[in-house]
C-alpha cells in the first residue's frame, strides 16, 4: 500500500470513530437552546413533553449501543446531552438518527 492510499485510509478511519470528548461548550449551548425551542413548540402544537417510560427505556437501551454514548456520564459524546434527560423528551431526537 503506497503512502497516499494509507494515509486515505487513516482518514477514513478516523472518521468513523467516535470522539474521546464532548462538542464545545459554545456548541452544547448551541444544542440546548435549540433543544428547548423545539420542545416549546412541540407542546404548543398539543404534544406532550415527555415520551412514555418504555419509550425512554427504548431509547436509552439504543444509546448504550452506540460508539458515541459515555456510559460513566450517562451522555452522548456526539451532542453533549445527558441522555436519561433527553430520552425523556418527546420531541428530542438521536443526533445520527437512531431513534
């Protein structure tokens, strides 16, 4: 393998692996505030706030699976958001769309 194709194969690599850390604070931010937003107009639109316990148990047992979930801080590594929350809101959705 010559070096330009190892070094595409590095990067491809790399992108398929989840970070070691969490978005920036400005971007967590970022993510709660739209999180709120869509929330607040869910409900306005006559939907609950929160989904059902087996809902959230459904998706929480889906976020233990992914590479992006930090199962020390209960969190996803790709959004920043404690998942035993988010879980529960009903108008949240996965940030790679898993559920």
């Amino acid at each position: 393998m010559d070096k330009e194709a190892l070094k595409k194969k590095l990067e491809e690599i790399k992108s398929n692996m989840p970070p070691n850390f969490y978005p920036s604070p400005a971007q967590m931010v970022k993510n709660a505030a739209q999180s709120i937003v869509n929330n607040v107009k869910s409900v306005f639109q006559g939907n609950n706030l929160t989904s059902s316990d087996n809902e959230a148990a459904t998706r929480l047992n889906i976020c233990k699976s992914c590479n992006f979930f930090d199962e020390s801080q209960v969190r996803c590594k790709k959004c920043g958001c404690k998942m035993a929350v988010k879980t529960y809101l009903k108008a949240e959705k996965c940030p790679i769309g898993k559920w």
